[in-house]
C-alpha cells in the first residue's frame, strides 16, 4: 500500500494501481511536483516527467540540485515566489504566476497551485501544479497592447502611432532595436516613418530621421523580407555573406526580424525588430506580423482622417484653404490684436474664354497657376483661400491698405508675365482695410469685392480684346490662316455686302464673322492645319469639330456673342451635307452662307500648299457649279 494524504485528510492507495498513478502523473499536461522545507531552504522531493517537455529539464536534475529552480525563476518575480506564506501557517491552497527560465533559454510563464499535505507523524510537504500559461500571457499582453494603440491613435501623429507600436512590440518580443518603413507603390522605394524610442535612444546616433527615402535595390539585409516576399529571420546576422557595412553611428546588429505587410497582393511596409537576447522563433513572427498589420490599419485610418480634414479646410484643385476655412479665420481674427486687417480679392479674367477655347483642363491649370502666385507672393501668416469658382481672397492681419496694394501690384505683376498655353494670365483686384475695432470684417469684405469688380468691368473689353487678339496670333502662326488672308477676305465679305446691300450693322457683323470664322482650329494640332496630304479619317474628324469651338469662344465674350451662331454654321452646305449640325437651305444663317462663299472664292485665288491657285474666272465658275448644292444658288 501506499500512503497519500492530501490536506488534513489521509488515505492509502493499494500498491497495485501504483503504476496506474505513476503513468496518470507522467502524462499529464502540467508539471506536477513535491518540495519539503529543510533547513529553511525549499527541497524538491518529486517531479513528474512533463517537466522535460515543458521547461527542459530532466526530472532529476530538479531533484538533484535543490536551488535549481529557484535560480531559475526570473529575478524580476523571485521576490513574488520567495514572500509567499509558510507552508505551516497556510493550509488554503496559493496561486502564484510567475517566468521561468527554460533549458534552452526560452522564458515561460506558469500558474502555479500549492496543497499542503501531512501525514500521521505531522510532517508537511508542499504539492504543486505548474500549468504552462505562456501564450495565455502572450495573448492578454497583445491584446492589451492592442487597446494602448487604438487609444493612443486618436490624439497623435502618424508618426508618433508608429514610434509607439514598435515600442509595444520590441517589449513584448524584448527587442531594443525597431523600425517601421513605408513601400512604395512601385515597391522599389521605400520611405523610413520610425525608429522605436530604444533604437533612437542606444543605436542611432546620426542624423536618419523620419521621412527619409531609399532605394530598396541598395538596402541591406533587413530588405530580404521585402526581396522574398515573406517574413525573414536572421538569428546569425554576423555570418550572412551578403550584409552591408553599417553607417557610421550604428551599434551592432546581432540577430534581426523583418516582416512585410501585404495589401491586395502588394508589399505596403515593412515593421523590423532586432538583437533579441535569444534567438527569433515562429511565435515572434506572429508576434510581429499581428503588431506591423495592426499599425498599417491605423495608418491607413489616420491618412483617411486626414485627408478628410483637409479636404473640409482646403480647395482640391489648388491646395489653397477653402471658403469654409476662411470665414472661421475671419471670426477669429474678429478682434483688436490684429489691426490693420486687410483683406485683398482677386478675379481670374478670361476663364471661361480658356474653358471653352483649350477644355476645362486648360482652364484649371489657370486657376492652379494663379494660386501658386498669390501664395508665393504672400507672407506665411497670410490666409490665401479660394472663394469659389475664379475668385480668390486673402486675409492679411497687421497689414496697412497701403502694404496690401503693394502685394496687391506684386501679384499682378507675376500674372502678367505668365502664360497657360497662349493665353496671358489676368487678375482683377480689389482691396479694402479693417481700421477700427468696430469695422466688421465681412463689410471690408464686401468693400473689396465691390472694387474688384468696379476694376474687371472697367478692364473687360481691353482683356477680352488682349486674349483674342493672342488667339488669333497663335492660329495665325500654326496655319495658313495668315493677317493676309484674313484682310482679303474682309475685303471681298465688304465688297460683297456693298452688292446685297446690307446695313451698316450687318456690315460690321460680317467683318467681325469673317475675322473670327475659323477661330475654332486653335485647338487643332498644328501637324494637321499644315499637312500638305489628304487627311486620314480620324484627322478630318478633328477638323470638323472646329466650328463649335469657335461657337464656344465666341459665346463666352459678350462682345462677340452675336455671331457665335454663324461661326457654328459657316461649313453648312445648301444641300444639308455639311457640319456640325448638318442644316439645309435657308436654316443655314445668311452671313454663314455670304462667309462660305468668301473662303472658298479667298482660299480658290490664293492657293494653299495643299491646292494649287485658280484664276477669278476659273474659281467664280467652281462656285456657280457647286450652286445649290455646296452653296447659296
């Protein structure tokens, strides 16, 4: 028989199932083990085999030497083991966790229970189970450190969310060394966004910073993760051929962790560790891998967020503050501190002229051009917004009327030497000055938006009349569309509106037309308006489409307006087979059909490369032979 007792009960087990509980304590999944008190000190009397597969020892090594597992217990917990009650003053059962130092250098947390046993003579001894409960640890650390970088993302940086995540994670895998790179899209650069706080403080003793930027063909080793694809584990760093010589500053590397963050097939990022005390395992990879996800999913929330609050305070298009932003800061500079405040108003002319002549992308790169301008040319306190559409203001706190006419001048002065294509670049201005406290800022506002377009209403015609006359320079240059044809075919339009005898109104409404008719092939490529061969298809299809950006032109400057409708139809044919609108007889407009006749006759008598002169004879017969069908019989 063998005896057992257990607490302040005792009992014999039959020798037969001796070897039964001998099997049940070896196979079991904890460590289960007996120690006495002798002479003050702790003496392991039993343990069971699972000791071997759990911290690596050999069960009697445990028993042969009495302080090897007390040595064993990390120093940072011996104090905790060492301060439980005498085993004779407690006969409740203790719990106790502690981190153990295994065999081979692995560290792992175990739960510990302890059961007092006494047997009939009164002697005590300690039974304990030992639960191996590392990666429950592990999982309440991650999660813990989870709950600390969501908490942490809300009230700070990018940068700062990623200085804090490698320092979660070097704790957790005990890690002194940590970095986080950005991949670029094209993976083949990447940008550094932090060091851990350890790294900063023990290993970088230079001048690399956030936002430095590589190439990832000249890394060094740590880039392997990023060349294979996968996590990368370089427990031996010193014997990898392939290693590059540090820069000048850095504490030796000794073992490394680097792994990739992947996103829709692509490498996002790379999150880095190194010089572990022990060798990196598998578990650290997921480790790592879990921490480098997690802080791309807050990175690519804080990006989002903001993008989103610039956009509420910005213009998309010129990066300039936006109307909303603009009057928050005229609330706030509401106040006595600040005066003189002027406010400056500025009007983009000629917009919808260059919208219509070259597209819309013309037309924002105008606005762009102009925003850049006026924030060069202001003072970095200076709020610079776009109002809306082709308007621009600007606050300018602490400035006289009279400083803000000279930034005013300085502006305008740079527009004036600017072009976007062949189109001048033109403001109209106006200012006005907050003087005293009890002047509103909107009535200044207000002030110098009325000057500014007192000042566009007095200069219109002259900057409608400076941008058509550079269109007309700019046709003239890339076709045949010379001063010289268009005099001669004023002159016959005049001669011959002197024969149909016109008024005078419409007389000059057919100067005017045939001056403007072919304004539309400015936006024609130049190899076409010159090419001496047929066209192709698709080239004459581009021709075609010249009469209704004339119309456009036309129709955006008051001044031309009315004859915007025969610049659109003077390709009409009599017999409803012209372009764009394909109109027959007398739908076509009169001096559309008069201003076909003219080219023809102009372009017949004169010649082209392309088409070799007529005689006037010979050119008033084409014309009487293509009566009625091409033009007005």
């Amino acid at each position: 028989m063998i005896p057992i007792r257990s607490e302040k009960n005792s009992f014999y087990l039959p020798e037969k199932n001796a070897r039964r509980l001998a099997t049940i304590l070896s196979n079991t999944p904890a460590i289960i083990y007996s120690y006495k008190m002798i002479d003050g000190k702790k003496t392991i009397t039993y343990i069971n085999e699972n000791v071997k597969n759990v911290l690596g020892f050999e069960p009697q090594e445990i028993i042969k030497e009495p302080g090897l597992w007390t040595s064993r217990i990390c120093p940072e917990d011996i104090a905790l083991v060492e301060n439980i009650p005498e085993v004779s003053d407690n006969e409740q059962p203790v719990h106790l966790e502690y981190r153990f130092n295994c065999k081979k250098g692995i560290r792992r947390w175990l739960h510990e229970k302890q059961n007092i046993i006494t047997n009939d003579e009164g002697e005590t001894e300690v039974v304990a189970i030992c639960w191996d409960i590392t990666e429950r640890k592990l999982a309440e650390k991650l999660m813990q450190a989870r709950v600390n970088l969501l908490s942490f993302s809300y009230n700070h940086t990018l940068e700062e969310v990623m200085q804090k995540t490698l320092d979660e994670v070097c704790n957790i895998v005990s890690s002194p060394l940590g970095f986080y790179h950005f991949v670029g899209d094209d993976e083949k650069t990447f940008t550094l966004k932090a060091w851990s706080s350890a790294t900063l403080e023990l290993y970088c003793k230079m001048k690399e910073r956030s936002g430095m930027h590589y190439n990832i063909a000249e890394a060094g080793i740590w880039a392997d993760c990023l060349r294979a694809r996968r996590p990368v584990i370089h427990n031996n760093y010193a014997s990898l051929l392939h290693r590059k010589r540090l820069p000048e500053g850095r504490v030796e590397v000794i073992r490394e962790l680097v792994v990739p963050i992947m996103r829709r097939g692509k490498i996002v990022a790379v999150l880095g560790i190194g010089n572990k005390p022990l060798n990196y395992t598998d578990q650290d990879v997921q480790v790592v891998s879990y921490f480098a996800d997690l802080a791309w999913t807050i990175a690519e929330h804080k990006r989002a967020e903001e993008k989103i609050r610039y956009i509420s305070f910005h213009d998309v298009l010129t990066g300039l503050y936006n109307r909303a932003f603009f009057e928050e800061e005229m609330q706030r500079l509401e106040t006595g501190r600040q005066l003189p405040i002027s406010i400056l108003m500025a009007d983009l002319n000629g917009l919808k002229l260059v919208n219509d002549t070259y597209g819309h992308e013309a037309g924002d790169e105008m606005l762009k051009t102009v925003a850049g301008i006026i924030k060069k040319s202001c003072r970095e306190e200076d709020i610079v917004a776009r109002w809306g559409g082709d308007e621009f203001v600007i606050l300018l706190p602490q400035t006289s009327e009279e400083k803000a006419g000279q930034i005013g001048k300085r502006i305008r002065s740079k527009c004036n030497s600017a072009y976007v294509g062949d189109v001048p670049v033109s403001l109209a201005l106006g200012v006005a000055t907050k003087e005293k406290q009890s002047d509103l800022l909107t009535d200044v506002l207000n002030k110098a938006e009325d000057i500014m377009y007192k000042q566009k209403l007095a200069e219109s015609r002259s900057v409608r009349s400076t941008v058509l006359n550079t269109l007309l320079k700019t046709l003239e240059a890339k076709s045949f569309e010379t001063g010289e044809h268009v005099c001669r075919m004023q002159m016959l339009a005049w001669d011959f509106g002197e024969k149909l005898k016109l008024p005078e109104s419409e007389m000059n409404r057919l100067s005017l037309l045939v001056t403007l008719h072919d304004i539309g092939k400015i936006n024609i490529p130049e190899e076409i308006l010159t090419k001496k061969e047929p066209l192709t298809e698709e080239e004459w299809e581009i021709v075609k489409k010249h009469p209704e950006t004339g119309f456009r032109i036309a129709r955006s400057t008051e001044e031309f307006a009315h004859v915007a409708e025969d610049i659109l139809a003077h390709h009409e044919r009599w017999d409803g087979t012209g372009y764009p609108q394909g109109l027959k007889g007398e739908e076509i407009p009169f001096l559309a059909r008069i201003t076909s006749i003219v080219d023809a006759y102009e372009v017949m008598t004169n010649g082209r490369p392309y088409r070799e002169k007529m005689s006037p004879e010979e050119a008033v017969a084409e014309i009487k032979r293509c009566s009625g069908t091409q033009f007005d019989p």
